[in-house]
C-alpha cells in the first residue's frame, strides 16, 4: 500500500465536511491513508476532523497535516487535539529545528501514541532555493527528534534519493506532489519514498475510487522498472 | 498604541472562546491588538473565531497567527477564510519563500486589504541555531512578498535591531517575548519594533486591563531611557 490521499476541499464546494467525507467512503481501503490540513480543519472544524477520521478504514494511516511551525508548547497543544479527534500522524517543520520546539513536541507524540512526520523539503519553486541547499541540516533535525518519518516532494526525486541516503530504511519517505503538481506515479516510491501523497488527480476524479486502482498499477508499473 | 495581546488558552479552560472573550472585553482598547492562533482555532472553530473578531475593538489590528508555511494556494485559502472571519492580519514563515508561496499569498491579501505579516525570527533555542543565520535571507522574502511588517523576537533584540536596520521605516515590527519567555518591557520597542506582543503576563493575569496598563508605563520607562 503506497498511496495516501490529501483531502483539500475546493472553494467551490458548500459543505466541505460531506465532500471529505464521501471521498473517504468511496477511496476507502484502495489508499494507505488519508491526510487533511488547514483548509479542512478551517470549514468542518475539529469535530468535524474527529467525524471524518470516525470514517476512515481503521488500519489507515490518519495523518493531520498542519505544517505545524511553532514553538514546543503550541505544537504539542495542536497535536493532542488532533490525536484526541482520531488522527494519528502529524507534520512539523523541520527547521523550526529541536531545542524548544521538535523535542517537545517529539514527547507529546511519544505519550499521546502519535507519529511524527518532519518536512524537510516542499514542492513550490522557492523551497529549492531556499530549503534545499539546508536539506541536510533538516534532515538531521528530522534524526534528532527521532521522527517516524520525513516529507520530501516526488517533484524533486533527487531530494527523496538524498532524504532516503541519509535515513536510511528504518524511516518512512512520504512524498507529494504527485498528479497535478506534475510528477509522474512511481516516481518518488523508485527514488526512496514509502508513500506518495495525491491530492487533486484523486479528489477532483468522476471516479475516485477507480483512479486511486489506477495509480497503484501505475506505481506498481514504476516501480518494476526503476 | 505599543502593545499586542496573544490570546492562547490554557489547557485548564472549558470554554476557550468565553476565555478569550473575556479577556477582549476586558484589555480593550488598552491594546493596540490581538493576536490568535491555532490552539485557539482548534477549540473555537472559525465561526468562534468571527465571534471574537466582532468583539475586538474596530479600529484595534486582529492578527490571525497561524504560522502559515505551505504552498501559495494552501495558505491562501487560509487566509481569505480569516478574512472572511473579520481578522485584518495574517503571519506567514518567511522560509517558505516568494516563488509559489509568499507571492500568492501576498497577492490574496492585498485583495482581500489583508496585512500580510513576515516571520523572520523565533524565540526558541533551536531558532538561534537555524534560522538566525539565514536572518538577512529571510529579511530579503518579507521585502520581496511586500510584506506589512515582520516579526521578531524581543527575547533576541539584536535580531529586531538588524531587521529595522535592514527594512528602514516602513515596515512594522511586532515582538513577542515580552514576559513569560524572559524579555523586559521596552526591550524590542528600544531595539527598533513597533509593537510588543504579550501572552501569559495579561492572559493569566489576576487583572488583565491593569497588567495591560502597567505594561505600557513600563514599555514607556524603557523608551524614555533606550
């Protein structure tokens, strides 16, 4: 299972909270997981989240993705509310770095039984200027808070590649940024990555269901090529 | 008008928008603004967090802090959603960079006659280590996105004093650190900020407006002698 969904509801949608939540019913057990973000969180609200997570199959992976950025005590606030309404994975900065911020929160997630993902690279053109020539530095925040797992963008696999160098397998690689920001699928899961995030290509798709069949062939395809 | 309230409700408190609500009607005007963030969206929902915004004085500045740090789109829908709920500021990382992130989002406030606000600078340990070196980067992302102002920490004034160096006059520097984190009263206005952000020492105050007043005579004092 290599495909996680980002719910991202588009403006164009009244009740984001239903829209969510029927493309968690129909994707069901074709994805490894589901992943929301502030947009969710801002329409449908945390009880909403906790509904939605109520939805999702139970063996999946249930990643709340606030790119949280904050000192220690905010972060920890936000993830034991997110691991009260079900979720069971969150993503953090990594160059809000350890001391002060990562530790504390690496402790909240150890207690409440949560995943810590630290990003450590973005899809947009500027994080390639700015972030990436820090990608060691943030991969070795990553190594220090002792997270389960890092973000690095399957539009840039060359950055998964390095991210996995570093990690080695005992870390999982979630990448976005595969379908409407432009990569290919299989791309990532070939450079190192465990996951690859789809938003659009699923969400917006007439048949949700039958594209999430469709990009796991397509990995797999990929993936026997690399 | 020198002094911004951050309204973070302990974990203590039921209600955490009745918490918030007090404390707005009571500083009052004796702030110049206030400022929220996650944890308080977390436990008060957008609606709660228009509610609030309705009871804030009109003409004092509402600053959503929600330490956006995410691609264009993403953190453009956030904002356009604080808009909506009455807030007039949002603050966004300055290492997300302009191409793709900082530049959509600038675009998004000024059409919504938001204040985009550039976090150049935290408080933390680990922010020394990280993000300080890449201070007058940073700085150079809050020019390019046309930001309305920065911030920057108080616990650090030599960091406030080289962001005012570097951005002359017109920007607006907000710093917070002022009381629970360490700083004295004054320390970042006499180091170049315009406004000092305060949290604990009036949120879990016995006598908030007092404790508001009280703070200004002392970042007065300070001024006087800086």
């Amino acid at each position: 299972m290599t495909l996680i969904v980002a719910l991202d509801p588009p403006q164009s949608v009244d009740d984001a909270l239903e829209w969510s939540s029927k493309l968690v019913e129909e994707v069901g057990t074709a994805a490894a997981g589901f992943k929301i973000g502030l947009p969710l969180l801002l329409r449908a609200g945390l009880p909403g989240l906790k509904t939605l997570a109520d939805k999702m199959p139970p063996e999946s992976l249930k990643i709340a993705d606030l790119k949280l950025a904050d000192v220690g005590h905010i972060m920890s606030t936000t993830a034991e509310a997110v691991a009260a309404a079900g979720y069971d994975a969150v993503i953090a900065h990594g160059f809000v770095g350890v001391e002060g911020a990562l530790d504390e929160l690496a402790d909240t997630c150890r207690s409440m039984g949560l995943k810590l993902i630290v990003l450590v690279s973005m899809s947009h053109p500027a994080a390639s200027r700015i972030m990436d020539p820090m990608l060691d530095a943030l991969l070795e925040e990553a190594v220090k808070a002792d997270a389960w797992g890092v973000v690095a963008p399957a539009t840039r696999p060359e950055i998964v590649a390095k991210a996995r160098k570093r990690l080695g397998p005992s870390y999982t690689i979630l990448s976005p940024g595969v379908g409407a920001q432009g990569a290919e699928p299989g791309t990532a899961l070939c450079a190192g990555a465990d996951y690859e995030i789809v938003g659009r290509l699923i969400t917006r798709s007439a048949s949700p269901r039958e594209t999430a069949f469709l990009l796991l062939e397509k990995q797999r395809e990929a993936v026997s090529r690399c």
